[in-house]
C-alpha cells in the first residue's frame, strides 16, 4: 500500500483503517511495512510510529489513526468499492474485518537463512 503506483490504482482514501491494524502485528516486519505505508498517506506523512516500541505504546499511537483518518476523509467516503468495507456514512465495516482477522492464520513463520 506504500507504493505510488499501487496507491494510484486503487485510490487511498481506504487504507489508513487497514494499515492501523499492522501497527500491532504479532510480526515486527509487518509493523515496519504498515508503519512506512502508513506515512505514504496524504496527512499521515510525520506520523510518528516506533513499530519495535513497546506494545502498550503501540496501540496508542494506532488508536489516534482511525478518528484521525475519519476526521479528513469522512465526508469523500462515496464510490468506494464494497470490498475494501468501508461505508459512505457508518465507516468501517467492523464485523467484518473482525471476522477477517479471526480466521487469519496466526501460526509461527520460521525461515532459515
């Protein structure tokens, strides 16, 4: 979601929310990702996110982005597509993406080098 190109073709007004959720992964290098994505962003370019932080800190500085997004781009919700689950006026399809993220596959990755 981080590159200009792909940005350019699927629009960016809903990855702010999805990128939130990387911020607190169980995997460091899904955090650094989401984090550099995330200041790819018209708005969120000095957002300061210490991906290797503690974890309480993580999900505060996480939790700041979604009201933070909504406040900029509440009101340019319409015509996105039904798959990125995001509604013109409800927001974030939260069940959902929590239904998503339940059936998402949490077991270790080890890779030798």
């Amino acid at each position: 979601m981080g590159w200009g190109s792909a940005q350019a073709a699927s629009d960016t007004r809903w990855m702010a929310p999805y990128l939130t959720f990387t911020l607190n992964d169980p995997y460091d290098a899904v955090r650094q990702v989401g984090a550099r994505s995330l200041r790819t962003l018209p708005g969120f370019d000095a957002f300061d996110f210490d991906p290797l932080g503690p974890e309480g800190e993580r999900i505060e500085r996480a939790s700041e982005i979604i009201p933070l997004w909504f406040e900029r781009q509440g009101q340019d919700l319409a015509g996105l597509p039904p798959e990125v689950l995001i509604e013109p006026v409800q927001g974030l399809n939260r069940d959902a993406i929590t239904d998503l993220l339940r059936r998402r596959d949490n077991r270790p990755v080890m890779l030798s080098e």
